[in-house]
C-alpha cells in the first residue's frame, strides 16, 4: 500500500509533527517569545519539501504552542495564520533554498503586526519585522537546512519523511 493512500499513516505523521513542534517550542521557551524570539522549531518548516503532513503538523504545533504566548489570543490566531500560509506556499516551492522564504516573509510581516499593535506603536511594525524576518531565517535556513540535507543524505530518514 502506498504511503499517500494511508490515512492512518497521515494522521500519525501529522500528530509526529505537530508534537515535535511543540516540544522544541516548549525546550526552547525562553527564546520563543517576545519581542526577540527565536523559535527553533521552525526549522521543521522545510519538512513542507517532503511531506503534505507538514501542512497541518506545523499549523496545530503552532496553535498548541502559542496557546502559551504572552501575546494571548492574537498570537493563537495571527502566528498560526502565518505558519497556515507559509506552509501551504512554501509547499508549492520544489527549490529548498527558496521554501523558506514564505515563512520568513508571512511571520515577519503577520507577527511584527501582532506585537506592534499589543504595544500600540505603529513605529514598532517595521523594526519588528525586520528583527522576525532574520530570526525567522536564521530558525528556518539555520536549523532547517541542515536538517534537509541531513535527511538527503540518509536514504532511511528520507523514505521515512517523504511521502512524495
């Protein structure tokens, strides 16, 4: 049976995903939130190259994760629009190098908007977006890309991650 007809398999490469996103955002709480975060688990993002999984994995990860954020509900629902977007259009991107450009683009525009209206500076929007935009691109080509070339070099680890 293929892995793409394999509901159960879907859902548990969901749920994997999801859980390890949460737990590297839990590990790594002290740096990510805040006005400078650096959020480590979004280097999981690039797994969007290899798996549909990683849609919703990354997504409810997210939610889950920012149901602890010190910026409440907006976060909840603004930083999991954000990763929503990012992954659905970073899944359409086959070139590595460029797949995690939605992400630093939808966070750094979406969350800096977030955090600039909790401190009711407009200011604030541009220098955010400038300081997520880089922690977002050293999270997802710094810890991300590794990852991916971890997983090309290992033909188990990538029959395992690919569902494609």
């Amino acid at each position: 049976m293929e892995k793409k007809n394999n509901p159960a398999a879907y859902l548990a490469k969901t749920a994997l995903i999801a859980a390890l996103y949460c737990a590297v955002s839990f590990i790594s709480q002290p740096i990510a939130f805040g006005v400078l975060q650096l959020r480590i688990a979004e280097g999981l993002c690039l797994l969007t190259l290899y798996t549909p999984c990683a849609v919703p994995g990354l997504t409810v990860g997210c939610f889950i994760t920012n149901i602890f954020s010190p910026y409440g509900l907006a976060d909840m629902i603004a930083g999991t629009l954000a990763t929503l977007l990012a992954a659905l259009t970073s899944r359409r991107i086959k070139n590595k190098f460029l797949s995690g450009v939605p992400y630093v683009l939808f966070n750094a525009f979406i969350i800096s908007g977030v955090i600039a209206y909790q401190a009711g500076s407009k200011e604030l929007f541009f220098v955010q977006a400038l300081i997520i935009g880089l922690e977002e691109a050293l999270s997802v080509y710094g810890i991300g890309m590794p990852m991916i070339f971890a997983i090309e070099k290992n033909e188990g680890l990538k029959s395992i991650v690919s569902d494609d």
